[in-house]
C-alpha cells in the first residue's frame, strides 16, 4: 500500500504546478509524509526515498543537484544587500514574513561565556580536530522545517511559498528551498563543506536588531587556493551567493556563529548555475512578479530533503 501510495504522490506531483511548487519549499523528509498526508497519500519518509531511488527517473519536481560548471568558477561569496535583489523589498518582507510566522523555540544558543570558546573553535577547520575528522556537523542551531505538526506551520509553509515563487521569478523553476535555520544568541555551525551536494547557493540572512554591541554575527570560509580564512560580518539583511564543491581538494570549508544577542534568521535556496545572468537580465528590466498562486491558499505542509549552511 505504501508504494501505491507513493507512486501515486509523485504522479499527483508531476500533473500539479501548485504541488511542484510545494515540494520546492519543502527541505525535511518530515515535511514531504506532511503534504502527502494532506492529500490521502500514507508512507514513510523511508519509503518515500526507497521509492525514488527505485524509479528510473526522478520527477522533475522533485529537484536535481545543480553541478557546478567549469566556466563559473568563483572562490570567494557574493553578497548584496538583500533589497538589491530584483523585487528586493518583497523579498524582505516575505523573509519577515517568515519570521512572524515561526514562534521563536526556547532555549538553544550558548552562554556568553562559551562565546570565547567557540571563536577558537571556528578560527580553522584544520586546527580543528572534529572538522578535520570529515564533514561532520555539529551545530547550535534550529531547523524551522523540521516538525510540521506544530502549530503555525500553515501560516509559515504559505510565506515560505511566496518566497520561492518572488526567486523563481528571475531565476527560473529550478531554485528550491535547500534550508530554513534560526541561530538564537550563541548559535552556531561548525565548520563543514557539504560536497555531497555541490552547487550554487543563495542564502538570504537577516541579522535581527543591531542595537546590541554583546558580539556579532559572521560567516566564515577557508579559500581552496591559498588557505586563507576570511570573515564576513553580518549588520544587515544580505544576499549571499556562493558554490558547493564536490569531493575534492577544493571543498568549500564554511562555518557560522551568532555571537550576539539578536536572533540570526538564514534561509537557503539551491540555485542555477547562471544566477549572474539571470540577476544582469532582472536588473535591466526588472520583472513583474508572478502572481501569488490563488490556489495555495489552504496550506497545511512542509517538508526536507537539503542541507545546513
């Protein structure tokens, strides 16, 4: 019954705009038995996985890694402030959208004593000897898209959608939601490399109130080619982009903290290879946005099949 169901999910998927759209937001296994539930459809998130793997090929709607290509190279992020996007100022908001949708979990974080602590930790991954071990994760932080069963999550997965939907409009079907992270005071993310799914990325991050001086906020990298460690601080809502590399000597080594007292909210999309363009085109003529999709408007799901950056 569960591969029935399954088979008949995926093909509810492939013949529904509004369900691809859904899908493409969603980022945790949770979420995806969550939708399927909604519609009638009963498996696990294992038997959905099983099922997958088992097909020849695998619904467009569920997504693809987008492998980097040899003429994008890039070694360091680029980041705009994040009104600078096309549509810049909906995208804000729909971020904040985000924000007054998810009531903030309790706890987390780590004292301001253990702040000393964890900048050492993060000063290197090779100094480091849990980085070193491998790609590891070890992390301080909460994943807003792991329980869509508590309450608001209606509310949030419909602001998630017309996120998505204000990206796809200059950068195409493929972006999808790759996570949904908030960083309380004292969050933070060891450093890893996710090679195991390379590709572009974009995460969009609001840093909260800056009336605070307790500490800061920053992203963190390891140049492949000549080793340096390079801060970027956080006193603004920005747009980041920067690329994943596969297995290799040249992974991207990254971590982050939250060393302040305001909450840090980071959201994150796989996106095309051809981001550069697509943002030159958008900026020449900036388009309309798609309309909302009058059809969301029940919503009752969400779901992860991404990653933590």
């Amino acid at each position: 019954m569960s591969q029935r169901d399954c088979m008949a999910f995926l093909r509810a998927v492939e013949a529904s705009p509004v369900l691809a759209l859904k899908l493409g937001a969603i980022t945790a296994p949770q979420e995806i038995v969550h939708l399927a539930r909604s519609l009638g459809h009963a498996f696990s998130a294992s038997e959905f996985f099983a099922a997958c793997a088992g097909m020849q090929h695998a619904p467009a709607a569920l997504g693809v890694p987008i492998e980097p290509g040899q003429s994008d190279a890039a070694v360091d992020p680029v980041e705009l402030p994040m009104g600078a996007l096309p549509n810049g100022d909906a995208v804000l908001a729909a971020v904040r959208a985000l924000q007054a949708a998810m009531p903030l979990p309790e706890g987390g974080g780590s004292a301001p004593e253990q702040w000393p602590a964890i900048r050492h930790k993060l000063a290197d991954p090779f100094l480091d000897p849990d980085a070193a071990a491998g790609p590891v994760r070890t992390a301080s932080i909460f994943d807003l898209d792991a329980d869509p069963g508590r309450p608001g999550y209606a509310r949030y997965f419909e602001a998630k959608l017309e996120l998505l939907q204000l990206l796809r409009s200059w950068l195409g079907d493929t972006v999808r939601f790759s996570g949904s992270f908030l960083y309380p005071p004292g969050g933070w993310q060891a450093w890893h490399t996710n090679e195991n799914q390379p590709g572009w990325r974009l995460y969009l991050i609001d840093p909260g109130s800056r009336i605070d001086s307790g500490g800061d906020q920053f992203f963190r990298y390891r140049r492949p080619d000549t080793g340096e460690i390079v801060t970027l601080r956080e006193d603004q809502p920005i747009a980041r982009f920067f690329r994943i590399e596969g297995a290799g000597s040249g992974v991207f080594w990254h971590c982050v903290a939250n060393l302040a007292s305001a909450h840090r909210w980071s959201f994150g999309f796989s996106i095309p290879s051809d981001w550069q363009r697509q943002l030159a085109v958008a900026r020449a003529g900036v388009p309309t946005p798609r309309p909302f999709v009058a059809s969301l408007g029940k919503l009752t799901t969400g779901e992860t099949i991404n990653d933590v950056a």
